[in-house]
C-alpha cells in the first residue's frame, strides 16, 4: 500500500482506514517516494505511539546541532517545555478571551457588511488567526502584513515529505520566518511589553536557567507557523462541516450551528471538542516518530528507527471508543481526543487553538445564522501547508 490513500469525500476518512484499524491497525506502507513506514489506525495503538517514550521526533542516535525548538525528545524537550509552559500555559490564554471573542465579532461583522458572497478564509479564518498571533507575540498592527505573509510562508515549510526543491524552498522560508523573529526578540529585550514573547524573555527557572536567543526565536517562529495556519484550516474547515451537515447525527450539522448562536461556555466548548474530534487528521496529522528501540506494538514488531506514521481520524472513528463515530454528537461520553496529540508532546497551543474557533463559530453563527455554502463541499479546493491541510478558500452566501 502507497500512501496517501484516495480520499472520495474531504470531510470522510478514506475507507481504507476503517479495513485496517480493524484487520491491521499496524500495517507496512510505502510513502510517495518509497520508504517504508508503519501505518498506525487504532485509537489504542495511536494513543501509545504518541505517549510513549520508545517512540521519538528523531531516529535513534541522530543528532541535529542547532535544533533549539520544542521538536525534539528527552531532556531537551523538556526543559523547554517547562519554561515555555510558565508564560502559555490555559491561565494567561483565558486572559485572551475577552480580546479574542471580539476580534472574531469584528470580523464576522466586516463579513456581513461586505454583503454575499464572501470568502469564509480571507474574511475570517486567516485574519483573525493572524491578528490573535500577531497580538500573543506583540507585533505592530502596521507591520502586520508582512508578518502573515512570512507566517503563511515558513508555516508552509514541508520538512516531512517534501522533494528536493520543495525542502530548499522550505528552508528558505523559515530563514526568512525565524530572521524575522530574531527582530521581534531584540525588540523585546529592549522594550518589553505586555505580552508572550516579553514574558518569554523574563521567564526564569533556577533549575533550568532561562531561555537563550536561539531557543526564544525558534519558539517565536514556531508559534508564528503552527498557530497561524493551524488556526485558520481549523476555523475554515469547521465552518464547512458544520454547514455541509456531512453527519448522522440528529438534528445534524445544521442543527449545531443554529445551537451555536444561542450556546456558550460549556455547551460551545462541546460543540468545538466534538468538532475537533472529528477534522483532527483532516486538516493535519501530528509529525512522524520513530521507534527508538525494538518494540511490540498492537501485536506487531517494530525495529528500532521503524518510521511510524499515526492517523488521528483513524483513531477516532474508532467504534471501540466513540460509539457512531461519524456523527456530530457533542458532549458524547467517550475517551479522551487525541486532535492536539497525547503525552509529553501536547500541543502547547491547544487552548488558544479552542477559543479561537469556539470564537469564531460562534460570532458566525450570531451575526449570519443563515450561512450557507455557496458551492457544493466536494468542490472545495484543499491546499496543504507542510503537515497542515486546510480549504484554500471557502465561499459562502446568506
């Protein structure tokens, strides 16, 4: 089997994930351009790959000098993990909420006002993941332009799977991405602010120091290219499920976005985790591990540096864990979601990435309850960004 496997509907896994998760939830494949790897699609088996430390960001015994960002294993990670938590952790995100609800008002409100059709991406979802960024990192509103066009470049920086051109050009992205953000450090230390990048500068620890200018700017560029890009194909491909009503569930799509007009706090928090659930894999896969010894996993043998490649919409259309799987069912008791990753490499990020597309839903669903898609979903065009995959442009009319 060669991946990637044919997807006949964007909104639905590939068929094939559900004959393996349930004859071979390990299996051999190929990727595009011939290696092999292990094709992991148990919600059992996906959840031990990413808690499990025998599985690694890099193969065993590799060593990138220079690598000062959080994608890495051991020690390392760690240590940056604990720094980093102190200034990002979900206390100062919720502090953000207030800001957040209403730039996403603000934009959802310049949408209405533009009148049908209008582009759900450019309207909403891209600049409102950019200012939220832009804002968390202390970025000048008149410089911001710039900064989304560096964000969408570096952000779209394949290291995974991209050819020879395709990984130069990444390279040269993030240079560019990472030089920028060079700029904002040295501007912090000079004159701090109130906001993440300052108090990431400030952060201390007496057992693991403090951050050094390497490590702050390959964070910074690392928030600027996941949280951007995450955010809008998270937000954009929200909005086209839940319009496109491509579920089973009662009441169906359509029913949870008129419920979100009226929902918020706990009811809102469901809706957007049962969301989340089911795009997680849609819009991106969590980056590759390899096996840093020879282990057994779901009943198959991995080698040491064994490629590993797990699929989250695989594991939750698990029917062992999420009873229908298909349908949009929030508040479904059910195991935890893996949609921001499990163990020591939780995304960080993951609660800005909730409110801002509890957010923006919700002002969408307030200011244009009679939003509907302007062309059928299967006529979406997806654009993949690195690992990330979201609709290039999403229009809608009312």
């Amino acid at each position: 089997m060669t991946l990637p496997f044919d997807r006949p509907d964007p909104l639905t896994p590939p068929p094939q994930y559900a004959r393996l998760r349930a004859e071979a939830p390990v299996a051999r494949v190929r990727l595009p351009d011939g290696r092999p790897a292990w094709l992991v699609t148990s919600y059992d088996a996906v959840a031990t790959v990413l808690s499990d430390r025998r599985f690694g960001l890099v193969p065993p015994g590799a060593s990138y000098p220079g690598n000062e960002t959080l994608f890495q294993d051991g020690e390392a990670h760690a240590r940056l993990r604990r720094l980093v938590s102190k200034a990002f952790g979900p206390r100062a995100v919720e502090g953000m909420r207030g800001r957040v609800e209403r730039l996403a008002d603000e934009h959802a409100a310049a949408l209405a006002r533009s009148g049908p059709p209008a582009d759900v991406v450019a309207g909403l979802a891209a600049p409102l993941s950019v200012t939220v960024i832009g804002e968390l990192l202390g970025v000048d509103a008149c410089d911001r332009e710039r900064f989304g066009a560096l964000a969408g470049s570096g952000g779209g920086a394949d290291f995974v799977f991209g050819d020879e051109a395709e990984l130069a050009a990444a390279a040269r992205a993030w240079e560019d991405l990472t030089a920028y953000a060079a700029t904002l450090v040295a501007a912090r230390r000079a004159a701090p602010r109130d906001d993440l990048l300052s108090s990431l500068i400030a952060v201390r620890d007496a057992g693991d120091g403090r951050l050094s200018d390497g490590e702050l700017v390959a964070m910074a560029a690392t928030i600027v290219s996941a949280g951007h890009l995450s955010a809008r194909n998270a937000i954009s491909a929200a909005v086209l499920r839940l319009l496109s009503g491509t579920d089973g569930a009662p009441g169906g799509a359509r029913g949870a976005w008129a419920a979100l007009a009226r929902e918020d706090g706990a009811g809102r928090a469901a809706l957007v985790e049962e969301v989340l659930r089911l795009q997680a894999g849609v819009t991106g896969e969590p980056f590759p591990r390899y096996a840093q010894t020879g282990l057994d996993l779901a009943g198959t043998p991995i080698g040491a540096g064994d490629l590993v490649l797990v699929r989250l919409e695989a594991a939750h259309h698990d029917p062992a864990h999420f009873p229908d799987p298909g349908a949009l069912l929030p508040g479904r008791r059910s195991s935890p979601s893996l949609a921001f990753g499990h163990g020591v490499h939780y995304c960080l990020g993951a609660p800005l990435a909730r409110l801002e597309v509890g957010a923006a839903l919700g002002a969408l669903a307030r200011r244009l309850p009679g939003l509907r898609l302007a062309d059928p979903a299967d006529k979406v065009e997806w654009v993949r960004d690195g690992v990330d995959l979201g609709p290039a442009a999403l229009h809608v009319t009312w």
